[in-house]
C-alpha cells in the first residue's frame, strides 16, 4: 500500500513530536562518507538546496518557519521514519528499490542524516 | 503476491532456484515487501486491485547472467518485463504490464564501458542513468554533453528504447542511439550494427552496418533486452542563446511555424521550440489570441549571435508586426555556481528533477498523455482547442496541458498531464478521460508517440491502417522470435500468440 498525503501527514507529526535527536557520531571527512555519497546521489537532484528541487520546494511550502526545508539540516527524523519515505514513497516521490539503495546503503544513509 | 499466469507453485519455487543459482540469493526477490517496490509509484490503479505487480524480481549483473535468465524463463514459460532504471513515471514506471510477470531488474547493470571525448559517443549498460554519465563527464573533465530527458535519474537505455527526447540538437534519443547489445527471447546474443562485426572499431560510429537496419524493433518492444547501447553525445558547445519571438493574433501562427520549419528544418534553430500561449493553458478562458515561440540556439559564440539575428530578419520580413526578445546567454563551461543557480539546466545538458514539481505536494504522481500533432499553425491551433476543450468539459484540473513543443524534430507534442490522487473514484475519471482522449485524438490524426502501460491496447487500435497491418506484422515477428511468448506481454499492444488465443 502506497503512502497518500493523509497517511504521511500523521507520520510526519508523530516524527516531528518524537523529536529524536541522535547524538553526531564522529564524522570522517565528507567524501568519505558513504552515507553522505548515497545521499548525494540519490536525494540532492530533489531535496538539494537552490532552484528546481522539488523536494525542497514542496517542504518549505508545508513547513514554512517550522522546519528547515533541507533534509540535511532537520534534527527531528528518525530511520524508520526515513526508511518508511524512501521504500514506500510520498507524493510524487517514488518508492527505491533494494536495486537502487541495499538496504545497507539505506542504513549508512540514514546514519549520515540522524548524524 | 501473485504467481506468474499459467504456472504452478511447485514449477515457479523451482524458477526461483534456478535464478537464485545465477545472480545469488541475495539478488531474487520473492517476498511480499520486496516485490511491492515494483509497483508503478504512479499508477492510475493505485489501491485498486488492477494495480499491475509482479510475482519476483531477478537483478543480473552481467550480459550471461541475463541470457541464463531468459533460457529460464523459456523453459517454465515465465513472463518477462525488464527494466533499466525503473523510472519509466508516467506511462508505468517500474511495473510490468502483466500482473505475475517476474521482473528483469537491469539497475544492476551501470558500467560505463566507454566515453569518447574525440568521436563524441558513450557505450552504456541499461542501470546507467543519465546523472551517472553526466557526472561521470563532469569527473574526467570532459568536453562533451549528454541531452537528458525531464527525469535526470532515468537511464539512457530505457529512456532510448522508449523513444524518449529532451531538449538539445541531440533531443531525439532514438536518433542519437548507435549500436545495440540484445539479449534475444531464446538467450541468443545479437549485436546490431557494426557490432556484428568481430573487431570493427566503429560500433558506436555507423549505425546501419550491413542488411536490414534492426534496432528499432527493439524499441517498445518485447522482442529482446538490451544490454549494451551506444550514445552518440554533443561536442561541448561555445555558448548557448535563447530568443523570443511573439505575435499577438492567432492568425498569423500558420505563417510564423512555416519560417520556424525553415530555420530549424535547415538547422540555424537547434534544440526544442516551445510556444507559449494563454490558449494553451486554462488561464484566461481560452479566448485568448497571441503566441510567443521560445528558439534555442546551440554553437559558437558569435554564430549564435548570428543565428539569432537572421531568425529575426526572416520572422520580419514575413511578419513585420513580430516582437523578438533576447533570451539568456550562457558560455560554457558554467561555473558550479551558475548552475546551481539554474531553475532548470536540462536544455543546458545537465540532468535534473525540476519537472518533477509537476502536481508535487498536491498528487500522488501523474500520467502523460502525448500525441504527436502536423508541426503547421492550423493543425497546432485545432489541437490546442479540441485539447483544452475536452479536458474542460471533463473537468480536468487546470495545470495539466503543456505548450505544444516540438519535442521530436519535424513535428509538434502536445504533453497533457493528468494529476493521479489518492482517490480511487478520481482515477477512474481520469483512465476513461484518457481513454476518449486517446480516440478523440486519433479522430483527427494525432496519435500517441508512447503511452502508459495501462493503455497500450488501447493506443495500438489506434495505429489501423489496412486492417492493423502493423500489429498484425508486429505479431508476426514476436511469435516467430519469441515463440513462448516470454518477453514482455502485452507491451505495446503487442501479445504473444498463446496469449492472444487466450484473449480470444
């Protein structure tokens, strides 16, 4: 079952009072990150800053001042939240398969954004 | 999930093994989770039970790995659906087109064989995407340019082998493809082209090789899988120039396309002509009068000056009353901040996702409805009305018709964008809307340059002449080359014989 906008919307809330805050695991540097390269790869044509990210764009418009529009500055998500997104999809956002992110690769990609 | 048609628990556990032993346990997906990531993320049957899913998904790695694959699927007769990239949003995605299928999921496959900055060509795997060769050039420092398509995470094969453009000299990705490897329905390997032939340096070079051209029966095709593509890219250019050039009556659009034709049909206007129009949206209730046609120009710095400037001498002497407005410039190579400053660099030969804010934040995805419309003002001004005036009286909401572009050189597309919801009620007006719109259109000659899995029948019965003697001979091939019928059914509107005899 494919998650609809009244679906992600409770989840979002949930996250977003969860308020996780893991601490930041000491970080290599940025390019050696594979976290960070998976991210770069796969999320920044669309959740990257600058004009033509839709991702960004549709994230500003629904949180306004509440939460940053960049994936990588928000402290709120947590990796089943994360998960959930990126192998189920939202909006115009499809799913990935185990093709595109391993779940190994999804698992160092979320280590990189709850870093 | 379901079992492939026609085939038995016992024989497709015993399929499964077989795949297993070929690509490892870890690359055959079986459960329910895994397989529910090959549904169409943008299906027009999302929620229903219609939704197209398949039984398991197979991921070779190699170009063997696919030909084992294959032989397996002829002995326990398993319907095949291969994807690249499998981001085909819009007509299917990664779904296949028969519930059961098991898929081919080729993301595995991106090696970049070959980039030649000197011959100006690439030979790809299907998994390479277009950000994968674009970053790939941008990493050796390369002078050359792909021509993405909208979606920049597509691949090159899949978007190629669906006939796929963008918006550069090299937007007809047909056009721009050299050299296939193909996988064919009994696991034989052909090459097509010089490819055939053992040792020849020009594979990516000289398309045709010698007899029958083949490589465009493997487009839309269920007639093999392709492995290995050649793409020929653009040589760098100098510096790229945008125009505007506007009328303000509707009359004078048949006169305006005839010198457009000539200036892009002899090669001064280069990549994707657009017309913007308020008749071609739904702002102004559709009595509007006036078009503004945007004109790309690709080359030397001063010639695209020149360019420009003679495109506006000739419009002028036919069309005395024409505005013209300069457009951005931009010499390459653009500095990173350039770029990142750029809502929309594909015409600039940099992949992005900026058409993905299409319906983003409101809809659940989209479905393109594209028929192919006389590159003439009358043929482009009845389309835009009939158009606009259907969705209308279907209550179609008011984002989804594009300008008409010419999207493929020598002819007008004319994309509408149906917004798919949450709601299954929703998409069920939506797939009848498309359907009469698929008809209407064809009452009048415009017919779909491809289409969303659900509707390939229906596009195909469009396709008539001499009694359908394109599907006929369509059917005609696929039962000779793919006697079990194996390789993606239905595709197209095409099936294999034993599936046809079961329609029947």
């Amino acid at each position: 079952m494919r998650r609809t906008a009244g679906m992600v919307h409770g989840v979002l809330l949930a996250a977003a009072l969860g308020a996780i805050v893991l601490p930041a695991p000491a970080r290599s540097q940025e390019n050696e990150d594979p976290g960070k390269a998976h991210y770069d790869k796969w999320c920044t044509p669309c959740h990257g800053d600058g004009p033509g990210k839709p991702g960004t764009d549709v994230l500003r418009q629904r949180y306004g001042d509440r939460l940053p529009a960049l994936l990588e500055e928000r402290t709120d998500m947590t990796a089943d939240y994360l998960r959930t997104f990126v192998r189920e999809g939202i909006g115009v956002m499809p799913q990935f398969r185990k093709t595109e992110l391993t779940d190994s690769e999804l698992a160092a990609m979320i280590e990189y954004l709850l870093r | 999930m379901p079992l492939p048609p026609g085939v038995n628990e016992t024989d497709f556990a015993a399929a499964l093994d077989e795949f297993r032993r070929v690509v490892g346990n870890e690359w055959v997906f079986s459960s329910d989770a895994d397989v529910d990531l090959y549904r169409d993320a943008y299906s027009p049957f999302l929620n229903e039970p219609e939704d197209p899913v398949p039984s398991a998904a197979v991921a070779p790695q190699t170009t063997e790995q696919v030909q084992a694959c294959v032989r397996i699927a002829n002995r326990y007769l398993l319907p095949l659906w291969a994807i690249s990239t499998g981001k085909n949003l819009g007509y299917g995605g990664s779904a296949p087109r028969v519930s059961g299928s098991v898929m081919i999921d080729l993301k595995r496959m991106d090696r970049i064989l070959e980039i030649s900055e000197t011959n100006h060509y690439a030979l790809v795997e299907p998994g390479v995407s277009y950000f994968d060769l674009y970053r790939e050039i941008q990493a050796r420092g390369l002078k050359v340019w792909i021509d993405p398509p909208d979606p920049g995470w597509g691949s090159l094969v899949g978007n190629t082998l669906e006939r796929g453009g963008g918006y550069t000299p090299m937007r007809d990705h047909f056009a721009a493809q050299c050299g296939m490897e193909v996988v064919l329905p009994d696991g034989e390997l052909l090459r097509t082209g010089m490819g055939a032939l053992p040792g020849a340096g020009t594979w990516q070079q000289y398309r045709y090789g010698f007899g029958p051209y083949l490589d465009g029966i493997f487009t839309q095709s269920s007639l093999g899988i392709v492995t290995r593509m050649g793409v020929w890219l653009l040589p760098e250019p100098e510096a790229y120039r945008r125009g505007t050039v506007a009328i303000d009556s509707n009359e004078d659009l048949g006169a305006l396309i005839e010198e457009i034709n000539y200036l892009m049909n002899s090669n001064t206007v280069q990549g994707t002509l657009r017309l913007q129009s308020a008749l071609a949206s739904f702002e102004d209730g559709g009595v509007s009068q006036g078009w503004a046609a945007e004109l790309q120009f690709y080359g030397p710095d001063r010639v695209v000056d020149a360019q420009w400037e003679h495109s506006q001498e000739r419009v002028r002497r036919r069309l005395p009353q024409a505005s013209f407005t300069d457009g951005p410039k931009y010499r390459f190579p653009l500095s990173e901040a350039e770029i990142a400053g750029l809502a929309n660099a594909v015409p600039l030969g940099i992949p992005g996702l900026s058409a993905f804010s299409f319906g983003a934040g409101q809809n659940q995805g989209h479905l393109w409805f594209a028929p192919i419309i006389p590159m003439t003002g009358e043929a482009i001004l009845d389309a835009v009305t009939v158009l606009r005036g259907a969705l209308a009286d279907l209550g179609v909401p008011a984002n989804a018709l594009i300008p008409p572009q010419s999207y493929f050189p020598r002819s007008i597309v004319i994309f509408v964008g149906f917004p798919i919801t949450a709601d299954i009620e929703t998409n069920r007006r939506t797939r009848e809307t498309y359907r009469r719109l698929v008809s209407l259109a064809a009452e009048r000659g415009w017919g779909e340059y491809r289409t969303h899995i659900a509707f390939m029948d229906e596009v195909m019965d469009c396709y008539s002449f001499n009694d359908h003697a394109l599907r006929r001979f369509h059917e005609h091939m696929k039962d000779s080359i793919d006697p079990n019928g194996i390789i993606a059914p239905g595709k197209n509107g095409i099936w294999p014989a034993r599936w046809r005899n079961q329609q029947a």
